[in-house]
C-alpha cells in the first residue's frame, strides 16, 4: 500500500510543475535570419542576456537530471496496476 501512496504523491508532484519557457529557445529563435543563420552583430550586441539563458539552461537541466535520478531509484511497483 505504501508503494501507491508514494506512486501517488509523485503524480501529484509532476503534475504540479508548472511548464518552463527558457530564455535561450526565444533568443535562438529571435536571432536566427530567414536563411538559418545567426545574426552575430545582435549576438554580441546582447551578450549579457545570452549569458543568462544559457545559465538558466544549465540550470534547469541539471534540476532535470537529478529528478531523473531520484525517480530512477526508486522501487519498481510489485503490484498488478491494471491497463
């Protein structure tokens, strides 16, 4: 029984994070040209906000990849769970 109380817990949890628009998919998409190329002036000219995105990046996937982990490890289900 304990196994769907923590089952549950952790849908409740997942469904609760709240979906994530990273900076750097709108600054690739605002600096990419018609043609797929990057425009570099206006890549050096903000520098600073790239340097954040990529920052918020790392971080949320480095967030990602330890609740990977902690769901990896957990105890797979004994029980029959149904179709």
């Amino acid at each position: 029984m304990r196994e769907t109380k923590d089952l549950d817990r952790i849908i409740v949890a997942l469904k609760k994070v709240p979906e994530k628009h990273l900076l750097i998919i709108e600054l690739a998409n605002r600096l990419c040209a018609e043609d797929g190329q990057i425009d570099n002036d206006e890549l050096e000219r903000i520098q600073p906000e790239v340097n954040l995105a990529t920052a918020e990046a790392k971080m949320y996937g480095a967030h990602t990849l330890i609740a990977v982990d902690t769901l990896k490890r957990l105890s797979p289900r004994t029980e029959d769970v149904g179709p």
